[in-house]
C-alpha cells in the first residue's frame, strides 16, 4: 500500500518520474510504507555483525564504486574504512539536509522512498558496529520520515536506534561538520578541520556523514551486489543518480537517471528545454557553467563534463538571459549564506559578489581584482563554500565571456533578466 497523505504537494508525484527506477518508486509514488518497500526490494541484508560478512560487504561496497552523492563525490568505502579505524564506538549520520537551493532530490528520495535510506543507514551501521543513526532531514519531509521509523520499530526490524533531527536552513547547514554541530548543539555552521568527522564527530565519536541517497545506493548494493549495480552508468562513475532538473525546462522536477546518459536526453525528461538555451549549469551552487551547445550531446558524468555533478543537479539557462546578472545574483547570495567565520566569507565573497553586481549593470567593474580574489579565496576557508563559489564564478565568467566584453562596453545582450525558475527565490529557502 502506498499513500501521498503526509506528502507536501511539491513533493508528490508527478508523470515520468524516473528514467531508472532504482531508488525511487517507478510510478512516482510514496511514500512507500516497509509493506510497499519490502515488496519491491526484498528484504535487506541487515543485523549481520561478523567479520567475514563485514569484508564481504566492504568488498561489494569497493567492487561497485559507490561513491558519495552529497556533493564531493567521495569514494563510500573509504570512509566506512576511516570510521572502523577509530577507537571508539562510531555513530552514523544520515545527511538529508539539502542546503543547495535548487536540489530537491533528497526530499523526493525521504518523501517517496524513506525505508530504502534507512535500510541504507541500518547496513552501515551494521558494517561500523554503530552505537546510534542520527538522521538529519528537511522539514519538509520529517512527518514521511517519523512515519516510516516508527513503522519500523513496532516491526523491531532494526538493531541500532534512529533519531531523526530537523535539519538547519540555510546552504552551509549540510556541510558535514555544521550537521554535527546543528545536532549537538544548535548551532549549523561547520568547524574547524581537522580532526575529520571519521576520526571525531559527533560526542566525540568517530562519526560516518553520509548522504541520504547515498545509503539508499547503499542498502541496493547490499541486497543485488556490484556486478548489478553496476549494469548501468560509466565504469568509472557507476550506477544511478537523482538529478534535480531545473530552470528553462518545461517540467522542473527530480528525475532518477544512468550516470552517463546524455545531457539532452536528460532535459527530455523534463519535457526538454522551454527556451532556446545559451549554458547549464552543472553540479549547482559548488558546480560549473557550460555552454549548452558543446554540453547537450555528452554524457552526464564527471569525466566526460569536467565537473563533478555535486548534488546533481543540472539548470537550464535561456539564451534571453543575462549570465552575468544571474551569477551577480548567486554569488551574493553565497556570500550571505556563509557563517562568515573564515576571512573568504567575510571579506572576499562579500567583494566578489559587489563586483559582480558592478560589472552586470554595465558599471566599471575592477577585472582584474576580481580574478585575483577569485583565486585567494580558494582553499583558504574552514570549509570549502568559497572554494566552490569561486570555481562556479570562474566557469561563469568564462562560459559568458562575450557578455562580459559587452557589460564592459556599456551595454548587455539580454532581453529578460528575470531570475530563473528555482534558482534561489522558487526554492525551498
Ligand atoms: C558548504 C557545503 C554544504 C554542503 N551541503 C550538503 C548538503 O546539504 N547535503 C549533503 O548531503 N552534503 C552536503 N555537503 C557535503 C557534506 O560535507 C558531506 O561531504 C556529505 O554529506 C557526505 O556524504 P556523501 O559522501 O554520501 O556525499 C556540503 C558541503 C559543503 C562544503
Ligand atoms: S569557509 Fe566560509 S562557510 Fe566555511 S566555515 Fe569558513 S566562514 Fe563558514
């Protein structure tokens, strides 16, 4: 049995959901209750605490390549490998808070499948003999994921305990220090590294932060293996992923799709681009500007667009707009949404953006500063939100470059400068 009756009306279903359903209900319904869910994947291989079924399923987790898809990418079993190495019992965190504005794949992915993560957290927290799995999930979806824990527990289906945490507002929130920070003690912004998380996080304790559709790519290679996992995607970046598909689409919305597929294919399930387009930008916030026309005809995945795809998400930018005055507008926004704890945040990113804001209206903006600061924030922070900012205003200034050379001249080739559907004021903050 399935129902949408605790579901936010953004959340629920819509046609064409997924191009691959892996994760995600094929019908693009849910939330699944552990009946549904149980139905469609089997049961999971969890509650097993012995070495050679630990060494067995941190060979699959290898075997497979699962990496991260919380942004960085990260290769999954090299950070369960970290967290084993710790001295103290480790916790699990599940990291559902999606601060990236325009992303909505993870509160698709706890709205409609919420048992899948929470199999996922459950097997991890088998593999690291955790003590506790903190889920930390967006408002939106807290009552989908209240209702599905305590389903479970008056199942007794899991051996370690769930707590589930409404997640801080804002882009920094996510990052894993700032999760553990939110959780402990209120405050969502992230600390100085290192230790790391794995070596000392939560309570002290070697933590795992895991996005959620991580630990739901997870608890699918613990029940069909590697080899299946593997069936789709690249060799090197294999398997599945949600990709919000946003801006000038005809359906913005979250689609489950092979890594690898073309882009064009992709903005297909979408009903394919409402405009003529000039650039996407892949990744999002943290990700890269690329023209459209050398982007629609390769593959979505890191090695072949150059850029990791971040929390997936892929924007289409209309050739009516204006580049610059959207970049000008990202990043004040980054810059407002830093904890302005590092000198970056507080100093550059503020400049940047002002820059920026000069340059988009066409005023006598300093280029050469700008490049420069572009490059000094880079690396420079306790986390890396002006890394990623500086890389997407880079991209942008070179993607848009015959803009630039306009604006500079006095005059701009847009003809509607609206901000773009869900960059920002249609998203959730
Ligand atoms: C500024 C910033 C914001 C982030 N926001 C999120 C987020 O909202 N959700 C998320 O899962 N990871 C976010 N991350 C990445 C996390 O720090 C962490 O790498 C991730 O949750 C680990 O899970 P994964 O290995 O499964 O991707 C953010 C990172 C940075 C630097
Ligand atoms: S780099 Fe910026 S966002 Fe990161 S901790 Fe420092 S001030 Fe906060």
């Amino acid at each position: 049995m399935t129902s949408t009756g605790v579901l936010p009306r953004s959340l629920r279903s819509g046609p064409d959901v997924s191009f691959v359903p892996r994760v995600l209900p094929a019908d693009g319904s849910g939330p699944e209750d552990l009946s549904a869910h149980l139905e469609r994947h089997g049961t999971c291989a969890q509650n097993h605490t012995s070495k050679e079924w630990r060494d067995s399923v941190l060979h699959e987790i290898e075997c497979a390549g699962l990496f991260g898809r919380g942004g960085a990418a990260f290769p999954t079993v090299q950070k369960l490998r970290a967290v084993l190495a710790g001295t103290r019992q480790p916790l699990v965190i599940g990291n559902g808070t999606e601060g990236e504005p325009a992303s909505m794949k993870d509160r698709v992915l706890l709205a409609r499948a919420p048992h899948l993560v929470l199999d996922g957290a459950a097997v991890a927290a088998d593999i690291i003999m955790a003590a506790e799995i903190v889920l930390v999930v967006h408002r939106e979806v807290r009552a989908a994921v209240d209702a599905a824990v305590d389903e479970r527990l008056q199942r007794g289906i899991d051996r370690v305990p769930v707590r589930v945490v409404t997640a801080a507002d804002s882009f920094v929130a996510g990052e894993a220090s700032a999760v553990v920070n939110w959780v402990e003690r209120g405050r969502a912004v992230p600390m100085d590294k290192p230790p790391r998380m794995s070596e000392r996080g939560l309570g002290r304790r070697p933590t795992l932060v895991q996005n959620v559709e991580t630990l739901a790519h997870l608890a699918l290679i613990c029940r069909h293996g590697s080899e299946w996992y593997r069936e789709i995607g690249t060799p090197g970046e294999p398997g599945s992923m949600l990709v919000t598909i946003a801006g000038s689409v005809e359906r913005v919305g979250v689609r489950e799709v092979a890594i690898g597929s073309r882009v064009s294919d992709i903005l297909a399930l979408a009903g394919g681009p409402s405009a003529e387009l000039q650039a996407l930008l892949i990744g999002g916030y943290f990700g890269r500007w690329i023209s459209s026309d050398s982007a629609m005809t390769l593959p979505f995945s890191a090695q072949s667009l150059k850029v990791g795809l971040g929390a997936g998400l892929l924007v289409a930018f209309p050739a009516s707009g204006c580049g610059l005055a959207e970049t000008a507008r990202l990043a004040r926004y980054m810059a407002t949404q830093s904890a302005g704890q590092c000198g970056p945040c507080k100093f550059g990113l503020p400049a940047i953006a002002h820059e920026l804001e000069v340059l988009a209206q066409g005023g006598p903006a300093r280029m050469n500063e700008l490049t420069r600061w572009l490059v000094e924030v880079d690396g420079r922070g306790a986390c890396s939100h002006p890394d990623g900012a500086a890389r997407q205003i880079r991209s942008a200034l070179d993607v848009f470059h015959h803009e630039v050379e306009r604006h500079l001249e006095g005059w701009c080739s847009a003809s509607d400068t609206t901000p773009i559907p869900l960059l920002i004021e249609g998203g959730s903050r």
